[in-house]
C-alpha cells in the first residue's frame, strides 16, 4: 500500500511553524509521512540580483537548513519527514508538489490579507484552497489544544451536504471526535426552516448510526455574511471547536473557481484550524 503524504509548505515564518506542528497528529492518527516543502520564489526581486552561482548555493543552504528541521521533528515526534525545495511561483509549486506526491492532506499557515490587491485576487492560501485537488488545513491561530475533539460542521441546503458529513465522519473516526453541526438561519419562512430541521435531524442520525456523537444547533441571524460567520465562530469558539470543515467551491460553472465570500471570511476570521474540502462532480 502507498504511504500516505501530508505537504506542509513552509516558509520560515512563525505561522508556517505553527502550521507544521499541528500537522504532527493528524500524520501520526492517519499514518501518514511528512514532507516539508520550501519554494524559492522566482520573481523575488532580491534573489535576482544574485549570479546563478550564487543562487545555487543560496538554494544548496536552505535545503540543508529544511533538511536539519526534517531532522528535528523526526526525533521529536518519531514520524517519517521528507524535504524538498524548489523554485517558482509559489502557489503553482505547491500544487504541483501536492499532484505528483499524491498527498492526502495540505496544511499550511494563513493571514488576512495585507492589502486591497490581496483581497480581490485573494492570499496564497486562498489560491491553494481554490484550486488544491485534496483537502487543505489552513491556520491562521496562534494557539490550538493537542487532539481534535470537537469538529464544527456548518450545513446548508445543498446537495453537497452527503459529502460534507462523509468527509467529516472519516476525520471524526480518525481523531475520535464529536461532530457539532450547524446551520445558520436567514430566512423566516416556515418552509425552508423545517426542512432544515429535518435535515439536521438525519445528519445527527446518520452520524450518530456510526458511532460518533454528534450535537445539532440553528442559529438564527439577520444574514449578512459578517453576521453569518460571527455567529459561527461565535459557536465554534463557545463549545471549544477544534476544526471547522467546510466545502469551498459553489456548483455554478461560471465561479466555479471562486471562494464563495462566506468561506472567504470563515478561512481569513477563524483562529481555528479550517479545512476545506472541493466538492467532487
């Protein structure tokens, strides 16, 4: 059997640190290795002003450096962690690692956007998440509890909620984990209510059907996105939310590789870990 690879990008900052070592567990529940990745980027305007020579050795420096890290989380944690450096565009490497490793899972560290540019085209990690063909974890906390015992699960009415709570289910058993799930409410029409109540309620069976403790919520808000993803994080934070686990791309064709603008805000608001998962056709 293949050994299962998670792909940690890491750029020295103390986010991306902060990123790898919450990869530890899920590496060690899901037995899966580690690899390190570090891109040099190519329209660094400092690194252009170096000879090839001296870029080479530049590169041959940061690799020993990745190499010496790779070494330490190794005896400080037992699992196997590869190292690669290369360089390009950023977000392009990431993905092209991420295809030819096959890897199960990407987990990096994320910002808020520094800039108006940042926010229209939307940060590195957004790009990731946009257009990564697995799982990504982007975290933008600086604090998180060892383990993963409470996954937050916002739910709407579309049709990808069966994947939605498959996915969530796989992670659930991984990290043996109770399954909070959550709609939000915007709507005061009697009709759409129930039929969220009735699909909360099959959610909390079927979850439950497989062993995994599961608590249903609605919230009800105004409906702005801002109101809808401070009364998430609100919730996620008030039972200790460990992960939020959100689908992040909408079914129109036409945006199809756009952010919805409520993921948008959950990813570049929540201090908890978020994972967001492309929806299959």
């Amino acid at each position: 059997m293949a050994t299962k690879t998670i792909l940690v990008p890491l750029d020295f900052s103390e986010q991306s640190f902060i990123a790898l070592e919450q990869s530890y567990n899920l590496a060690r529940l899901s037995d899966s290795t580690l690899t390190l990745l570090h891109v040099v980027r190519e329209n660094n305007s400092v690194f252009g002003l170096f000879s090839d020579n001296e870029k080479k050795d530049i590169i041959y420096k940061l690799k020993v450096k990745l190499d010496e890290y790779a070494d330490v989380v190794h005896s400080k944690t037992g699992i196997k962690v590869d190292s690669l450096i290369t360089n390009g565009k950023v977000v392009e490497k990431i993905l092209e690692i991420a295809d030819n490793l096959n890897v199960s899972f990407i987990v990096m560290g994320s910002k808020k956007p520094e800039n108006m540019m940042e926010k229209v085209i939307g940060s590195k990690t957004l790009r990731v998440i946009q257009e990564a063909s697995c799982p990504v974890i982007s975290i933008e906390g600086k604090h998180h509890r060892a383990g993963c015992d409470n996954i937050i699960l916002p739910l709407d009415l579309t049709k990808e909620t069966t994947q939605k709570v498959a996915n969530t289910l796989t992670f659930a058993k991984l990290f043996n984990s109770k399954i909070h799930a959550v709609s939000v409410v915007t709507t005061k029409d009697d009709y759409l209510i129930s039929r969220m109540k009735l699909q909360m309620e099959q959610v909390q069976k079927f979850i439950q059907k497989s062993g995994i403790e599961c608590e249903t919520k609605m919230l009800h808000v105004s409906g702005s996105n801002n109101e809808i993803c401070d009364s998430i994080l609100d919730y996620s934070n008030d039972v200790k939310g460990d992960l939020i686990i959100i689908m992040t791309q909408q079914e129109n064709d036409i945006v199809q590789y756009f952010l919805g603008s409520l993921a948008k805000e959950l990813i570049h608001r929540s201090k908890i870990p978020i994972m967001s998962i492309v929806p299959k056709k």
